[in-house]
C-alpha cells in the first residue's frame, strides 16, 4: 500500500515555557490515537515544538484505511424467526442497519443459544479524507490556562496564527478558529521568514534555515554544549539546574550562550540572594570556581545568533546591575530593622481573611512549640532557643528582600537572626521551619527546627480545616498535602513518640477563634486527610494494602508505631500460623460486634477453666498495655492468645438462653476485641 | 533618543494604526489601565482603538527622588485595540523599531504573564516583553473586566516610558533621563518626587483621607443610581487615590484593609455594569460588522 508522511504544526503566539513540552506530547499522542483508532497504519513518530509552535510528523501513513472484515452479531435466532419460519421485523431491520440482506445470515451459537451474523466488509476510505478531522483535533487539545482573543469563542493556550497541514506533498484543508491551512510555515521572528513546506520530511531542515531549532532535543544539546564550551574556555563550573534548562530551552528557538558580569563587591551579598536574582528573576545561569564559589559572572541564552552579542551582553547586565542594586538597598536597610519591630509589623500582616494576621499565626506557632517540647522532653538551653524560635520565625516576612524574593523566606531570616544577635541555633530553626520547601525536600535536621515547622504546619492546616477549606482533586492553593507529608516526615525521621490524634486535637483547639466548625468534624476530616498521605507512605514501603487497610483502622497513636505495626504485619505474614492467629484474633473481633449491652465482668459467672485463662491473659494486656509495651512486644501478645482463645470457642457457648451469663461472656469479648483493634483490624488481612 | 521624542515616536506609530490619540485622563490613578479609555472602553462588544500618555501614581512606591529606580508617579504608555488584530505582535515589535531598537542587534522575547487586578475585577493573559533581559513592555489579552467576560478581547501593550528610556539612553539613575534637550526627570519631577513622597508618608492628614473616601464613594453610588457612569468613575478613581495615600502612610489597619479593597471592588463592578447598561441603552452606537456580541 502506497504511504506518505503527515506534517501537522500549530503557529501560536508564544506560549508560556512550562507548558510546552506537555502540549507537544498531547498533540503527537492525539494524532497517533486517531489514526489508531481509524485503522491507519503508520511509521515513526516525530514531535516538535517552540514558543511559536507544536508539530508532530509521522512518517510512513498508509494512503488508505485498512479494509475492515468483521463479523456483526445480531439477534438471537428466536426473534430473528417467526412461527413459520419467516425472517422478522427484526431480523430485517439488523440486516439493513449493516447494509446486508437476510439472505446473508448465518447463525452462531453463543452460550448454548443461536445468533443471527453477517459478515461485513467496509472498504478503507482514503486517508486524507480522514484527516479532515485533524481541526477537531486541533481543538481538543487541552491546557491548563486558556484564553479568549479578537471576538472568537475559541479558548487555547494562545492565539493560533497559522496552520501547516500536509499529507504527502497534499494540503489538508482545515480550518481553525478563522486560520486556513497552507504549507507557509514561519520561522525565527526576527532571524527567518515565511517558509512553504513542501513535504512533510523536509521539515526540520526547512525550519532550521530558518533559524528555528524545532527539535527541543537539539536545542538542549546546543545549550548544553555551548555551555561546556564555556565552562572550558573560563575555566568554570556552571552548575545545570535541569528545571531552569528546560524553561531556557522551551524560551528561545534558536538558542546562543553568551556570558555577562558584574561588580565584584555585589559577591558580598549573601549567595542565595544572588543565586535566586539570577535564576528566577532573569533565567540566567550562575558561575561558580572549581571550589562552588560563586564568580562575579552569569550565563544567558539569547534567542537568535552571533551577531551583536556585545549589546545583548550590555543589556544583561544593566538588568542585573539595576536589580543587585535594589538587593543591596534591600540588605543594608533590613539589617537596620530590629526583629521587634519586624515582630509589631507582622500586626498588620493578613495571613488570611478569616484566619487573621502572621502575629495571630505566631501565637499559634508558639502555643504549639510549647507544648510538642513538653511532649518530647526538650528542656534546658534547647527549649529555650526552640521556644524563641517559635517566637520570631516569620519576621523576615516583613523585610524588604522577602518581600521581593519571597523563596528566600526563612534563609534570609537566619541571615538576619544571627545578625540581630540570636543564638545560632535560633536562626538555623527560622529557616528549617519551613522545610521540607518542597515534595521530598531537605528535612530540619535540629529539634528546634522540627518543632517549629510542625507546629507552623499543624497550625496552617487546622486553620484551613477549620475554614472547611479542604483540598480537592487537583485543588490545593495553599499546598496543604505537602504540609500535611512534611508533619509526618518530621515525625518518623524524629522518631518522636507524640502522640498524633491528641497534636491534631490541640491545633484544632487553638483555631476555635475564628473555625466555622466543631471540633470533632474538623478532627475527623484531618484524620482522614493524614490516612491518604500514611497510605501512599505505606504503599512506598511496599506494604500489602489489606494490611495498610488494618492497621489505618486502628486509633493513630503515632506516626513511627504506625509504620513499625506495618512492618511487624508485612514481615510476619509469610511465617507458619499467622494465619491461624489472624483468625484466633479476628473471631473474637466478630463476636464481640453482637454486644449490646456492656457490663462489668464478673468472674463469678465463668463457667469453664478456659474462660478462667483467657480473663488473665487478658487483664495481664491490659496492665501491660497501660505500662507502654513497645509494638513488637504487643503484637506477641496478643498472638499468644491464639491458644486461649482457640480453647475457649471450643469449650464456651456465647450465644446462652442465660442474660446474665451471655452479657457478661459478650462483655468481656468486646473488651478483648478493643484490646486488639487497638494494634490493627486484624480481620481486614487477607490470609489464604 | 529622550523622553519626549519617544512619546511622539510611539503616537505617531499607533496613530497610523488607527488609535484615537488622546491625552492622560485628569484624575490621579495608579496605572494606565484605570483610564476610562481602557477600563470602560473594555467593556462590551462596541470596538475601540486608542493610544494616550498616562502619569500613574503610587503613593507607597515614593523615594523623596532618591532611589534611582523608584517613582512616586511614573509614565506609562498605554495602547488598547479591541478587539485584538491579528497581527498585534507585529505592530508592537514595529513600534520597537520605530524607537530605534532593531530586534536583530538585540534579544527580544515574549516571556508569560498574566495579570490579574482583583480589585477592579480584571484578569487577562499575556507575556511581559524582554528586551536583552529588561522587561519593558506588558502585553494583555483581557479576558475580563470590572467583573464582566470580555467579549470581544481587547490587547493592552503599556510601555513603561521611564524603564524603556533608561535603556535607550543608557542611564543608570532614572532622575538622569533627558526629557527633551536641556530638561531632564530632575528638572521636572525632582522637586515633586520629594514632596509628595513627604506628603504621602509623613504630612497627610488621614482624618480628611478618610473622610474623602467615604464621601467619594457615596458620590459614586448616587450618580450611578442616575446612570451618569462616567462622572460616577471619576469618584471611584478618587477612592482609589485615597486608598493609596492611606495604605502608604500605613493608616489602614489589616481588618479595615480588607474592607476598603472590597468597597472598591464593587464600586469597579457596579460601574462596569451600569457602563455596560447604559451603552446598551444607547443600542451600542459604534457598534459596526466585526465588532463583537452582546454580553450576557
């Protein structure tokens, strides 16, 4: 069969960097699943983008659609007969629908009854007919920010200019949001012109004499040459922060590296300042000695060539100059702001509308810091500095070079801590406060800093609760999942034995201000939003999920007991009579669901010997229990009374004519099964 | 090339465009987009094209003249055409190279933005123009105003006279710009940068403030009541102002904050909607083939 190669480019106003690469595997995959799902077959796939377009080209395209035999089932043979023999309404009406005639029937047995089939042949349609819906396509394409522009309803990433369409050496006509297809592709807005495309393969090197690098691969590879080539000629380390490439990448379509410098006095700012003005500010790429000292020069990539680099160069660091100097003013007047002050500013401070100001958030903070110190036994010199850290971490907010690079909150709080005289410990816990800063981040690494990051965090999240402003789907503003896995990566990597319904109960309570909700509800809702983030905690250690179910049913006492009782569960189930044990455990648990009235048990009514041993078993748990066994020894406990309770369902009737005796026998199972649902809903394991 | 040439470099071009060429709107505000011009003219489906020089005030952006980037007031140029053409990027880099800036000699790039005012209700998307690392230009689809879809869109280019300048004349200091020969930013605007960012910080009396804001807004709802938009928009710029100056001498305490953006907003919306109302009272007057629907 004949084939050709398909071309489809999309000519758009610049589209924003990060969405890029996204949007070009969208197209590629859309046209690789129409062409799937119209029984066209096809060769290599290639796809393309720049600010100004995204292109896929498929190669090999059959001309024609596959010839599709296919067997169509229709009614059973008893509709499909009458009385007499005769073919039915329905049985003409099916042959119809698929352009057959009853003369074409035959019957297939499916299940022991008889169908009426026909075989159906479509012929293939030619290909570029299909194509015709390569406009929908186009249209069907989604993003996460769309736009209306002229007085179009279409909503798209940005305005489409033009449209490149080919099949073969063929035009396919579309025609989206007023934009006709044509093979005039464009290249580099200022380096190239208008170009047609002949045929689809001659794409890219058409595109490229036109100073368009279409392939976002081969711009990468230039930028990352360039800057080697660089890093040798200088002598340099320039440090590759894959985000910022790709961002530079998808930002220019034909790139050149070129390099600028400023004033050597600006190195005495601290380096993250420096670092953040040139990497979120500008995009450029820092420069660093063989040692990781910051140079007093920067890495850019142009879009476009050569020719006038020195102007280029002058521009850049002009733009550099004006915002070091603004960084320098910055530095030098927070460093006169004493951190009281900071602290009365925060008054005027909205953290948010209903939740109040960063002092109200503050007071919070350091409510809380108390009492987790309390909890965890942090006493002398280190409570002291931990509780002060509660007390001024977020007054760098209030300085002028937070508020212009807000990622630096915390950083430059330890900076001017330690300026302001704090104890070093003091300002190291400001900035791991907010730590992690990111999904899998860095960890605070003293107990201050924990502490006060928890503490931040627990608040931040009772707060919104409280507010019934819970995240959902892909809604999360105030990235309240993150925080909610920065509290529990704190707590295991502390190893901590806090207990974590009463840390949830004690945030909530402090919002009791402004919270349009009971406590209890908001408690539930949090408990349930912190089991989603144990759960995918648990499914990456690999535990089973019906034991990740069991032991999530349990009371969350605290974190690392949580994940130990997974642990234990996932390592033991492999081992001879967990499976009898699980079912020991899990009967007790289901009888004990019929107790209706609870009484105190009275010994005197035991009738037989195992009952007798089963009671002493378990009141020595229950003494035991209250003394804080670790979990290990739990679970061996409550498995050792696999014998006990076997013995006792075999010589113990529950379920007697006696009220008396029958309460008391359920009472007492009912404060057994407490005693293991306590560890884990053991009848939730699945055991073979 | 100074100040002054510039400006008249940048009417003549969107003149020949077809801009109407009008002059800054006499009431202080704190952006071009404020401008009846822009944030009236946005509304509706009636077509609009229009290019004007406006001085934009921020109170709390005051350095006493002496910090070599900020300003009390600076200029903006401002360009809306409505609805957008399709070949707006163009026309813009024309412009650039209408002031003498060949992109070929430099590195230009459309580098997203989008921007949102939510005390005006206005939200749109675009790039911010980068010229050799500089932003110098924002570039805005609306996509709504006062509240209201924008149907059709209008593009917003605001040139920041000043920051364009200290490129074109390679000057450090934004006080060191030649207006026109022989008078420069000092000359002009030293003596004012210094007093009002006194005024604004230190002498204003914010007893008479707040009473003027109260006064201003009630002024705006009565007149809107009689639908006389534009006479209401006057008064809803002049709260605007008043915030300012009070939200820059830190008078207005967080709670009250909140209450007075949210004051202003509905006076932006209210007006939106009567400006709408009344057009359509007046069937749309410029309302030609291509324009755009009615709003719902």
């Amino acid at each position: 069969m004949n084939k050709s190669d398909l071309l489809l480019e999309i000519g758009l106003e610049e589209v924003p960097a990060r969405f890029l690469t996204h949007a070009m595997n969208q197209l590629a995959e859309k046209v690789k699943q129409l062409l799937t799902e119209k029984n066209i077959e096809f060769g290599a796939v290639q796809s393309y983008s720049s600010p100004r377009r995204l292109a896929v080209l498929i190669e090999d395209v059959s001309e024609k659609q596959l010839d599709l035999h296919e067997e169509v089932k229709g009614p059973s043979k008893k509709v499909a007969l009458d009385a007499e023999g005769n073919w039915s309404k329905a049985a003409i009406g099916f042959t119809r629908g698929q352009g057959k005639s009853v003369e074409d029937i035959y019957f297939k047995e499916i299940n022991g009854v008889e169908y009426v089939h026909v075989e159906k042949f479509t012929k293939g349609q030619d290909t570029i007919a299909i194509l015709s819906s390569l406009g929908e396509l186009i249209t069907s394409l989604t993003f996460p920010k769309n736009m209306r522009w002229a007085n179009l309803d279409i909503r798209y990433i940005r305005p489409i200019r033009w449209i490149v369409a080919l099949f073969g050496n063929e035009i396919i006509n579309l025609e989206v949001a007023t934009v006709k297809s044509g093979r005039a592709s464009y290249g580099h807005r200022f380096l190239g012109e208008r170009v047609e495309i002949p045929t689809a393969k001659e794409y890219k090197q058409l595109l490229l004499s036109q100073y368009v690098m279409a392939d976002y691969k081969d711009r990468k590879a230039v930028i990352l040459s360039q800057i080697h080539q660089l890093e040798k000629e200088q002598n340099w380390l320039i440090p590759i922060d894959e985000d910022l490439l790709e961002e530079v990448t998808n930002l220019v379509e034909y790139p050149t590296v070129l390099f600028g410098s400023f004033d050597e006095d600006y190195l005495q700012l601290p380096k993250e300042v420096l670092i953040t003005t040139m990497k979120e500010h500008q995009r450029y790429f820092p420069v660093t000695d063989s040692n990781g000292n910051l140079l007093a020069y920067f890495v850019t990539v142009r879009n476009g060539d050569q020719n006038h680099l020195e102007t280029v160069r002058k521009g850049n660091e002009k733009v550099l100059r004006a915002r070091l100097q603004d960084a320098v003013f910055f530095y030098e007047e927070d460093k006169k702001l004493s951190i009281e002050k900071a602290l009365n500013k925060l008054e005027h401070v909205v953290y948010h509308e209903e939740i109040g100001t960063y002092q109200d958030k503050l007071t919070r903070i350091q409510e809380l810091s108390q009492y987790i110190v309390q909890k965890v036994g942090i006493n002398g010199e280190e409570e002291k500095q931990t509780l002060r850290a509660a007390e001024i971490c977020k007054f760098d907010l209030v300085t002028q070079m937070v508020d212009e690079f807000t990622e630096l909150q915390g950083i430059m709080g330890e900076k001017y801590a330690k300026i302001a005289g704090e104890a070093d410990l003091v300002a190291l816990a400001i900035n791991e406060h907010y730590m992690p800063r990111f999904s899998d981040g860095q960890l605070p690494e003293s107990n201050a800093g924990a502490i006060v990051s928890i503490a931040d965090k627990l608040d931040t999240l009772a707060s919104f609760f409280a507010l019934n402003l819970i995240p959902t789907g892909s809604q999360d503003p105030y990235s309240l999942r993150r925080q909610a896995t920065g509290i529990v990566q704190i707590l295991l990597q502390k190893g901590w034995n806090l207990d974590f319904t009463s840390l949830l109960k004690k945030g909530i309570a402090k919002t009791s201000g402004f919270s349009k909700r009971g406590e209890e509800e908001v408690l539930n809702d949090l408990l349930e939003f912190f089991k989603l983030r144990f759960k995918h905690l648990l499914n990456e250690r690999q535990v089973r999920y019906d034991i990740i179910e069991a032991v999530l049913e349990a009371p969350i006492t605290n974190v690392k007991s949580l994940i130990t009782k997974a642990d234990i569960l996932q390592a033991k189930k492999e081992e001879s009579g967990f499976k009898e044990d699980m079912e020991a455990l899990s009967r007790v648990v289901n009888i004990a669901s019929k107790a209706e009235k609870i009484v105190e048990i009275n010994a005197d009514l035991f009738e037989n010997e195992s009952e007798r041993v089963l009671y002493n078993e378990f009141v020595k748990i229950e003494n035991a229990a209250s003394q804080s066994l670790n979990d290990e020894q739990y679970y061996a406990q409550l498995v050792a009374l696999n014998k006990p309770i076997t013995n006792y369902f075999d010589q113990t009737m529950i379920m007697v004519d006696d009220e008396n005796i029958r309460n008391n026998r359920l009472s007492f199972m009912r404060k057994l099964a407490d005693l293991i649902l306590y560890f884990a809903h053991f009848q939730n394991i699945i055991v073979k | 090339m100074n100040i002054q040439n510039m400006i008249l470099t940048l009417q003549k071009h969107w003149s020949e465009q077809g801009c109407v060429l009008m002059q800054a709107y006499d009431v202080e505000k704190g952006a071009g987009t404020m401008s009846p011009y822009t944030f009236l003219r946005a509304i509706g489906p009636e077509p609009w094209k229009v290019a004007y020089v406006e001085p934009s005030r921020r109170p709390a952006d005051g350095r006493y003249g002496e910090n070599p980037n900020r300003l009390y007031q600076h200029h903006q140029f401002q360009v809306i055409m409505k609805p957008s053409p399709d070949n707006i990027q163009e026309l813009y880099l024309d412009s650039l190279r209408a002031l003498g800036i060949n992109p070929l000699e430099h590195d230009i790039r459309f580098v997203e933005d989008n921007w949102e005012n939510p005390s005006l209700g206005c939200a749109g998307l675009g790039w911010e123009v980068w010229l050799d690392g500089m932003e110098i230009t924002q570039f805005t689809y609306f996509q709504q105003v006062g509240g209201l879809e924008c149907k059709p869109v209008s593009i917003e280019i605001t040139y920041g006279i000043e920051r364009l300048a200290s490129y074109i004349q390679d000057k450090e200091n934004v006080f060191d710009l030649e207006w026109t020969e022989g008078f420069t930013v000092r000359d002009i605007f030293g003596q004012p940068e210094y007093e009002h960012s006194k005024y604004a910080f230190e002498t204003s009396d914010e007893e008479m403030l707040f009473q003027l804001f109260s006064t201003y807004e009630k002024e705006a709802h009565r007149q809107m009541e009689e639908g006389l938009v534009h006479p209401a928009y006057d008064y809803v710029l002049k709260c605007s102002h008043v915030f300012n100056l009070l939200d820059a001498k830190g008078a207005i305490s967080v709670t009250e904050r909140t209450g007075y953006i949210a004051r202003c907003r509905n006076l932006a919306r209210k007006v939106a909607k009567t400006f709408y109302e009344e057009r359509e009272k007046l069937g749309f007057p410029m309302l030609t083939n291509g324009g755009g629907n009615t709003n719902e």
